[in-house]
C-alpha cells in the first residue's frame, strides 16, 4: 500500500470518527438514527456517491463499519435491502426508481426480501414458474416462493417472475420491486434447526406490482438476477472482513423504527446464525485456552488451518482488490470466496463441538431458554458454538449451492463443456418442468 493511500484510509476514518462524535446519540430512536447515517453516506460507504453513498473501496468500507462499532454506534440497517436490493437498483435501476427506493433502504426504512427460490427451481433457477402477466399499467401476480429469509418482516421483495413463457427459459424473465404488504400475499414462516424461523414460504395470489416498479426493462430480470447474485456472493464469501451492521430489524414491520437506538448495540453478540461466523478463529481459540483444550495437538492444529484459511481469504480479496484497480479481475472469485466461506464454517462447526465436548449437544430453542442455558454452563459463548453448528450447512446452500459453484467455475472459468440441453432454444412452455 503505498504512503498515499494509507493517508487516505487514516482520512475516511478519521472523517467518520468526527462525524460521529457530532451526531451519535443513543437516545434518538432507530428510525432518527439511521435517517442520519444513511443521508449522511456512512451506511453505505462503498456504494457510488450518487447514489447515497461515498464511493470508497471495501476495505475502505469496513474500517468504517469498524470505526462505527469502535465508537459504540449502532451500525447501518442490515438485511437484503442494503445487500442486495440497493446495489442491484443502482446497477440496473432508472434515476427515478434509484429516487424511489434507496433512501428508504439507506435509512431502513423499508426492509427487503429476496423472493427468487420456489419448491421446484432452486439451483435450476432460470427454471421458476411463477406467473406475471400484465394487466394495463400493472401485472398480476401468481405463484409460490420459498426460503424467504426475512419475508416475514419485508415491506419489499425483489420477486423474479415469469413474463414470457413462450420464449427460452432465461429470456421470459422479469425482475420487479415486489410490494409484500397487499392482499393476495401470504408469508408463512418455516422453523429450522436452530429454533429460528429465519426463512418462509411465501404464497402469492392474483397480487399486483406496477410496471414502472420492474427493473432493467421487462424479460430482462436473468441479467438483473446475475447482478444480484454476484453480491449476495461477494458478500457472503470469505475474506471480506466483517460486515457493518447491529440487531436491529429496518422496515415497518418489525417495529425497531420507533425503538431507543442505544438499546441495540448492547445486543450485537446474539443477534442470530450468520454473523456469529464473523468471529468464530478468536471465539475458539478463548475458548479453547479457558477450557484446557488448546492442550491438545489436534486442536492447534485445525485452529492453525482455521486462521491459515482465514487468511489466505483475506490476501485473495487483497489480490483482488489490486488487479481490479488495474482493470483486470481473478475469474470466478466470488464464486471461490463463497466456496472458501463454506468450507471455514464446516471446519468452525467440527472444531467448535470438539472444543466445547458434551456441553455441545446442549441447544435453547427460546431467548429465555438461551438465557438459562448460559447460566448453567457458566459460558454465555458455549451456546453460540452449538447454533454455529446448527446453523453451518445453510450457507453452503443458499446464494447457489457448493456443487452450482464447482459447475460456474468448471464451465465459465475453467472452460470445461456445460452439460448438454435445450434450454436456450426451446421456449420455456414446452421444457419439462421440476416437481
Ligand atoms: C438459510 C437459507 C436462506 C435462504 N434464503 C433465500 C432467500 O432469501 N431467497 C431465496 O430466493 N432463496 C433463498 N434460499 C434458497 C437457496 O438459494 C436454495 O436453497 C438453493 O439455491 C438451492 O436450491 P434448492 O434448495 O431448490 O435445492 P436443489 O436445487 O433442488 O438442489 C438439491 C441438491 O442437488 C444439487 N444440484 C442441483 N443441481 C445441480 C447441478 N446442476 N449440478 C450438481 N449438483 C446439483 C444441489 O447442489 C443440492 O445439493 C435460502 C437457502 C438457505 C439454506
């Protein structure tokens, strides 16, 4: 890194730091708070300054988010809007639909979800078959979506639909700015493992969305859904540092709006499976040295491929990172960053249970329950191990299973010949269909 840029990220942090002197305050309610950082440009850093964010490097992007937790502030609205549904309107949006929604997904507003999966077009995507078909200036929405995560507290969602079956499977695609909150659509929570019920099925009936809300132009949503997979994947994938954000819910649903802002920083460390994988090297090793079992060779050992995995994540993203302001790219990193991710939980899981032994196999299924547990084991991190455990097949899943990621790098960066079939010339009406 050379002399300038250093100044230039001790710069962003030290212009954060000020910022936040001035106008944190944990008595404002969630709702105020946010309406600050995300006018301000601090909850979205590394998104483009004309669309409400500062246009700096990730890495710039996360010595913000840390500087926002060193400073006891409660981090940017988390969730899909600010992951994926912001920089996917930024992408492929009109001006006016920037306009429309991203202030309100930089403030947290509105909470999104991502409405892509259905029972029988997962992996095979490009294979769903729920209906829109325009009406007037509107389209009427038929169909079933599934693994929603969030779509229990959304007041949108990023719903691809079928607009033209009478084309090949990827071109008969829309992408729309779904409103959740209107008759005809039924969210039902699906319970996990972990006692969460983080994701839903979500059942749409003869419900509606205006034209204007489709985005990147009508049986066009295969491009715009590539747009948004790539940041579910670059977000989700190893060595991207720790994501910004704190425990409360955006949206008008979950009701954190109105709430004290200061009461939900205190709240962080349990606020639920995916971002307890951010510290799993540190928590292991503390618990490892409190419980005698950094004794035990083999444990060193797998801590030392943890941080060894850890770390060469991190230096791909660097390397990354290099190439990219040089105009050149690592093919298929975000795919391999996701592969590496999947592969650190797996390890975090094993390691984890082994660390913990019997009190491993001890599960809260309630906040209250979860409560007890920690008094009983006298470890309030033991608890967290275990739902890692639970929670670790799902991120190997969800973006695009391991196996879709092992196909794209095989056919798009390895070169390798993609299994053979119609679906780019026969029109989407006549294929066979999944269950
Ligand atoms: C925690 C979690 C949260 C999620 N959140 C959302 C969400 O918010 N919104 C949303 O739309 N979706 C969400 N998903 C859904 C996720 O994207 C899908 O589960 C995933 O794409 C796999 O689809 P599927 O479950 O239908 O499995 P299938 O596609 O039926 O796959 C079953 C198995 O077959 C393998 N397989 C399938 N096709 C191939 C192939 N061509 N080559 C090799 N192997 C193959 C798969 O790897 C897998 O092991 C979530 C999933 C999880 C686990």
């Amino acid at each position: 890194m050379t002399d300038t840029a250093r100044r230039t990220s001790e710069d962003v942090v030290v212009e954060v730091t000020a910022w936040l002197d001035e106008n944190w305050d944990p008595e404002l309610t969630v709702g105020e708070w946010w309406e600050r950082l995300g006018t301000s440009g601090w909850a979205v850093p590394t998104w483009p300054e004309e669309s409400f964010g500062k246009g700096l490097s990730r890495e710039d992007g996360n010595r913000v988010a840390r500087a926002i937790a060193d400073h006891g502030a409660l981090g940017p609205p988390g969730g899909l809007g600010l992951l994926l549904a912001g920089p996917t309107i930024y992408t492929h949006g009109t001006d006016e639909q920037k306009q429309r929604y991203l202030p309100d997904i930089v403030t947290g507003k509105k909470a999104w979800c991502q409405l892509f999966s259905e029972p029988g077009a997962g992996s095979d995507l490009a294979g769903l078959q729920t209906r829109a078909v325009k009406d007037g200036d509107e389209w009427v929405v038929n169909g079933q979506k599934v693994w929603t995560s969030g779509g229990q507290a959304a007041d949108l969602g990023m719903l691809l639909a079928r607009t033209d079956p009478d084309v090949p499977k990827h071109s008969g695609i829309s992408y729309f700015a779904f409103e959740m909150l209107q008759d005809g659509v039924e969210v039902r929570p699906l319970r996990e493992m972990t006692g969460r019920a983080l994701f839903n099925e979500v059942f749409v009936t003869d419900a509606r969305v205006a034209d204007d809300a489709c985005i990147g132009g009508v049986n066009n949503g295969w491009a715009v859904a590539n747009t948004t997979l790539a940041f579910e994947r670059a977000g989700l994938g190893a060595g991207g540092g720790n994501a910004a954000g704190g425990a409360a819910v955006p949206g008008t649903v979950a009701g954190n709006l109105t709430k004290r802002a200061g009461d939900f920083v205190t709240r962080r460390d349990r606020s639920g499976a995916p971002g307890m994988f951010a510290n799993a090297e540190r928590l292991l090793t503390e618990l490892a040295k409190g419980n005698g079992k950094l004794a035990d060779p083999t444990v060193r050992q797998d801590l030392a491929q943890l941080h060894t995995l850890n770390e060469i994540a991190r230096m791909t993203n660097l390397r990354q990172k290099a190439l990219k302001a040089t105009g050149a790219d690592i093919p298929g990193v975000g795919n391999i960053a996701k592969l590496s991710m999947s592969r650190i939980l797996r390890l975090s899981r094993d390691l984890g249970l082994r660390i913990l032994g019997p009190v491993g196999t001890l599960h809260a299924y309630t906040p209250d329950d979860r409560e007890a547990l920690d008094k009983a084991t006298g470890n309030p991190f033991a608890g967290i191990v275990t739902e890692m455990a639970l929670f670790s097949p799902g991120p190997s899943i969800y973006g695009g299973t391991d196996e879709i990621q092992h196909n794209i790098i095989g056919e798009r960066v390895l070169g390798l010949p993609k299994e053979p079939n119609n679906d780019k010339t026969t029109p989407f009406r006549d294929l066979p269909k999944n269950g």
